[in-house]
C-alpha cells in the first residue's frame, strides 16, 4: 500500500476494494423501462423502489470517494463505475443491466438530500421535467 496523506494507493493490477459491493447487490436488477406517459420523476421513482440496493451501491462510492479527500465529483462517473463493475463482474445471462441517465441527476439530489456527508458534492443542473 502505497499512501498519501493516508489514501490506499492501488497498482494497476489491483481490484479496487468495492468490488465485493457489486457481487449480491446487481444480479437482482429489475428493470423498469421509461413509460412515456409519465414524467422522469414518476420513472425514476418507479425504479428506485424496484432496485433500492443502487441507491446503497452509489451512496457507498460517494462516502468513499469523500473519505479519500474529495469534495466534488459528477453522478455520471460513479454511474460508469457501477456499469462497468456489473459487466466485468457479474454473469447476468439473458438480462441486461440498464440505469437510464436521466435518473443521475435524481439519485444525486436523493444522495444529497438523505446522506449529509454528501451534501454539495455534486453540481446540479435545474430539473428539466418534474
């Protein structure tokens, strides 16, 4: 380990240590897709109460994130991140895992809302549809 101010530095062939978060938590995804006659905010909710573990994944990065130093960083990356980790870690067969980009801006606002830790850490755009 290598450290910097007291930072866990990984070499390039290390696993980084959240990859033990994605092992139960996004097999079970249960996809919801956008139903045109509602609004972002009704499909995101929809969402949100059919895969709460997300919510758990991204709060867990974020606060990671915030404990090795950071004050701000975008939902778009930790989005890409988990992504990534399902694909290279996980067998999900016939299912595809699938997190509408419409909804980062919302499980930023939610994770800033719920988490105080996190409060300010992402720049926030005004909501387009409610």
């Amino acid at each position: 380990m290598n450290s910097a101010a007291g930072v866990r530095v990984l070499k390039s062939n290390q696993r980084p240590p959240q990859a033990d978060m994605f092992e139960d938590a996004l097999p079970k995804i249960k996809h919801a897709l956008p139903d045109p006659n509602r609004s972002t905010q009704e499909n995101f909710e929809q969402f949100h109460r059919l895969n709460p573990h997300l919510y758990v994944v991204f709060c867990r990065m974020a606060k990671d994130l915030v404990r090795a130093g950071r004050s701000r960083f975008g939902m778009a990356m930790l989005t890409e991140v988990v992504r990534w980790d399902y694909l290279t870690t996980t067998n999900h067969g016939e299912y595809d895992f699938k997190i509408n980009n419409n909804y980062q801006g919302r499980y930023a606002r939610l994770l800033m809302e719920q988490e105080p830790e996190l409060a300010g850490v992402f720049e926030l755009r005004k909501l387009r549809k409610a």
